[in-house]
C-alpha cells in the first residue's frame, strides 16, 4: 500500500497547518498527515512551517519571541479564506489531542530551530514530553532537515522511525552516511531532479521512501511505480481511492 501524507494537513482545502486543515483528513481517508514543529519563547511547541509569523497569520514577528498566551490574539486562518477567520495556530499538544481522536499517522518535522542549539535541544526535549501522549496505535516518523538534531532526537527517542530530509541540492555521495548517523529508516528526498536510478539506490540500501512534496498525480504515480513508499502532497483529496481508506 502507498502511503499519501496530508503535507501540512489538507493544505489546499483549508489554512496550513491547522487543526482545520488536520480535521479534514479522517473524512477525505486520509491516514497520514504531515506537520511542522517549532517552538516559542516559553517552550511551548508549536505546529508552523514558518519560524515567523509573516506569511500565515494576520501578523509579522519571530515566533521565537512570543509565549503561549500569545497564540489567543493570532489568526492564522484569515489569510486563507472567510471561513476559517480565528483559526489559531495550534499547539503540539492539541494536535496530538487531534490526531488520537481521529485515528491518524502523523509524521513530525522538526524545523530546524533559527533562535539556536540551545532552543533545538528544548525543542526536541519537549516533542518528546509530547509524543507521550500519542496513542501507542498511531504511526509515527519524526523527520528534520537538521541532521545533527535528528540524531539526537534519534538517541533520546530510539523507539521512533527517524527520515532524513533532503533538498536535491544537499543529496551528496555522503547520503547514506547521514542517514546512517541519524539511525535513519526513511529518506524523504525532494521530488525535484529525483530519478528512478536514485530510487534503486536507496531502495537496495533498504530504506523507505517518501517523496516531498508531490502536486501532480502523474509524477506520484511514475514514483510509485519505481518503488517509492510515499508522497507528501497538498492534493491528498484529488487522489484515487486505492491510495485512501475503504468507503472514503
Ligand atoms: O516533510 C516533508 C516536507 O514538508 C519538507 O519540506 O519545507 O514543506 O517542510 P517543507
Ligand atoms: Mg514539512
């Protein structure tokens, strides 16, 4: 079965990486979801792609500089359309709280946190507190572009599927050195310039594949037909049932 992940939720249907664009998935049949994890002043981890507020709320500012409480006077659905004015920027918390409920999968992403080490490491501490809460039966992969935080991660959590991020222009020879490092089991590569010689080569490494992020269904499907595992797309809902859950 190929794996569809919900990239930032049902992105095209309903604002980026919130609790409406993740309560959508269970009913288009969607099992998978992918978000972004970042964190605040106070510790608080929050679902955003963006370190700031600028392109996804109605405010500008570094989310390294706001607190909890600050989330109450940010919406972060306006931008996106009349229905979703108020939408908040989730905490981690609420969506694990979500994803429970819904039954889903969810891959984490860690960003690669710009406020330093000192916020990284506060950042995967507290994933971690979080993901106790996760439903033993959800599927789980935590994934980052920062390979050094994934590795650490990796040592703290060792029980979580890890995937190493790469953009085309970072997927060097020293690939599967990375990976190795990271105690990876899934490389996530860019779909730009990836080509089935490279897919037979992860693959006869023996890890899984998941592609980011796919928005056309004739791409999906030539990667799927070179054995890759899984795609990350915003048009989860446009794609064939076979891909979705029974009835959906
Ligand atoms: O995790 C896959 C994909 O989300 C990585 O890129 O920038 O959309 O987080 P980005
Ligand atoms: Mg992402």
């Amino acid at each position: 079965m190929k794996t569809l992940f919900a990239h930032r939720g049902m992105s095209s249907l309903a604002p980026e990486n919130t609790l409406a664009a993740f309560s959508l998935c269970r009913q288009l049949g969607i099992q998978w979801i992918e978000c972004d994890v970042d964190i605040l002043a106070d510790g608080t981890v929050v679902v955003s792609h963006d370190d700031t507020l600028d392109r996804c709320t109605d405010q500008s500012g570094n989310l390294a500089e706001l607190t909890k409480a600050d989330l109450n006077d940010i919406d972060a659905g306006s931008w996106f359309h009349d229905d979703f004015i108020g939408e908040p920027i989730p905490t981690f918390e609420q969506l694990i709280t979500l994803v429970n409920q819904h039954e889903l999968n969810i891959n984490v992403e860690i960003k690669s946190c710009s406020a330093g080490w000192a916020m990284t490491d506060k950042l995967i501490a507290n994933v971690i507190t979080a993901l106790a809460q996760l439903d033993t039966g959800r599927g789980l992969i935590v994934s980052s572009f920062n390979h050094l935080a994934l590795a650490e991660f990796k040592c703290r959590r060792p029980q979580t599927s890890v995937a190493c991020l790469f953009e085309a222009a970072s997927l060097g020879d020293d690939w599967e050195s990375v990976m190795q490092a990271c105690g990876a089991d899934y490389i996530h590569p860019e779909d730009q310039h990836l080509t089935q010689a490279m897919v037979a080569r992860f693959k006869s490494a023996g890890y899984k594949i998941n592609v980011y992020t796919v928005n056309d269904l004739a791409r999906a499907n030539q990667l799927f037909n070179w054995g890759v595992d899984g795609v990350f797309t915003d048009i989860a809902h446009r794609f064939p049932s076979k891909y979705k859950l029974r009835g959906k």
